[in-house]
C-alpha cells in the first residue's frame, strides 16, 4: 500500500515553525504528527475525489520570539479536540448536524467522525490482513478520540471505549500510543523515517511511555496493541476508497450499543460522549 509523503517543512511551519516545535515534548510532537497525517490524508482525499491538487507548502519559519508573542493571541490550543477547531487549517467552524434521540456508534461516525480516512483505511488494511476482530474494531476506533482531544490520545480513547468494547480491544487503543516508539521487527513494524526527520534520531520518549512499553513486553496482550501500530503506520493511501459498511457487522457483534443512545445511558464516560454529541454548548 503506497504511503503518505509528509512534507516535514510544511508539518513544522503548520506547528508555528522549528522553534515552536522544539519547545514542544517528544509526545507533543508525535501526536502532533499524527493529527497532521490525518487532516493531509483527509485533504488528498477530498481533492482526489474532486480531481483537485496536492497539498500546497507554507510560509517559512517563525522566529522563537514571533512563537511566544503567538501563545496568547491564539483562541485555541494545539492539543483541542478537531470538532472545535476550524476545518482545514482556516476558516470557520462547520454547522453541525444534530445527533438522534438515542445516538449509536455508527450514528456519531457519520455525524461527528467522518471523514475518518485514516482509521477506515487502518480497520480496512487489519481486515484484509486477517486480523481478529477485536484488533480490527481497535483499527477502527483507535483515533477517533482526537475529534474530542489531542493530547494522550491512546489514553483518552480508551476511556472513551472500555464501557463498550472488548477489553482487549481497549487495551489495543490505549497501547497504541506507545508502541509507535518502539520498533518490531518480527511483528512487521519499523520504527518510521518519518520520525527520525521529525524527532531526531536520538530521541527518547518520556518515562511513562518507557514505563508502558517496559510493562507491555511482557504482558499476554501485547500483540493487540502492536498489530494496531502496524496497520496504522501503513494506513495513508490518498488513492483508496473505504467506507464504513465493512466493520457494521463487527460493531454488531462487539460493541455494546447502549439502548439509552451514547451519552444518555449513565456511564462513567457518558459525559464525553455528549461533548462530541454538542461541542458548541458553552457550559
């Protein structure tokens, strides 16, 4: 499957430039990757389904003092939730549809997640590669947290999950942040260029990533969460059509649809489900 070419200069000036990138932490910046990925894949795929261009470049880098004159002038933080930030890169929020009465998975899919190219074609590639289930579901779901919140997604999306889905499966999304660091050879993942351009080749990640990692080699689960890592990295192909229909059935048979609807049904992360339900309430 043909990858993702990220333009590094275009990623660190979308970040403010080289200096607001060096005062960011290593996890900082890898999330902060990701994101990118995900909104340059969404941009590719809409403008290949409309015959349009490439992803154009960016202005040259900001100076250190240019970036801290920025910080309180910025009306968010790089770490927000998509659905609270403009689309794109600019503009202005977009006019979001209303949620049903009693929202299902699939219902927050079409009306909050999508376009979702990045964890379609991650649960396409797992499927097609005959990963089990719960891997694929954890494909599926284990980025779409970043619509509410950027910063130690891995974690957040689990939360967000463990109430509905197989533990294994939330295991999968939470570890999935870690064992990006960490190369496998015989599992098929390799630590990526990408990040050796953008992190340095002497990076070391922080101690509870160290700590994580320590605890997954040697922990019963560990390939569900590395197999997520593996078809994530390979899942950018701007050329590729995916749609939801494929993982209906196993949302049926493995996700604990809620009769109340998501956000109505008292669980301990209810509350989150209804942020992403209505992200323009002010209170």
């Amino acid at each position: 499957m043909p990858l993702l070419e990220i333009d590094r200069r275009a990623f660190i000036a979308s970040l403010g430039g080289a200096a607001a990138v060096a005062s960011m932490d290593h996890e900082a910046r890898a999330d902060a990757l990701e994101h990118y990925a995900e909104e340059t894949l969404d941009e590719l795929v809409a403008q290949n389904q409309a015959g349009g261009a490439g992803v154009q470049g960016q202005e040259p880098f900001p100076t250190v003092a240019q970036i801290e004159a920025q910080i309180s002038s910025r009306a968010t933080r790089r770490g927000v939730g998509s659905l609270f930030v403009a689309g794109g890169r600019g503009g202005n929020v977009r006019l979001l549809e209303k949620m049903p009465k009693n929202p299902t998975l699939v219902d927050f899919f079409k009306l909050r997640f999508m376009p979702a190219n990045h964890v379609l074609q991650s649960a396409t590639r797992a499927m097609k590669t005959g990963m089990k289930e719960e891997v694929i579901l954890a494909c599926l779901l284990h980025d779409v947290v970043l619509n509410l919140i950027k910063v130690d997604h891995g974690w957040w999306g689990a939360q967000l999950f463990e109430p509905y889905v197989p533990e294994k499966s939330s295991f999968a999304i939470r570890y999935h942040q870690t064992l990006r660091f960490f190369p496998d050879e015989e599992a098929g993942y390799e630590y990526p260029d990408s990040y050796h351009r953008t992190f340095g080749s002497d990076y070391v990640p922080p101690a509870h990533i160290q700590a994580a990692y320590k605890m997954l080699r040697n922990h019963k689960w560990y390939m569900e969460p590395r197999l997520v890592t593996v078809n994530d990295l390979y899942a950018f192909d701007p050329n590729a059509v995916v749609t939801l229909d494929p993982f209906i059935d196993i949302i049926g048979r493995h996700f604990k649809q809620p009769k109340e609807g998501l956000g109505n049904d008292n669980s301990a992360v209810a509350h989150m489900w209804r942020t992403l339900a209505n992200p323009d309430q002010p209170l």
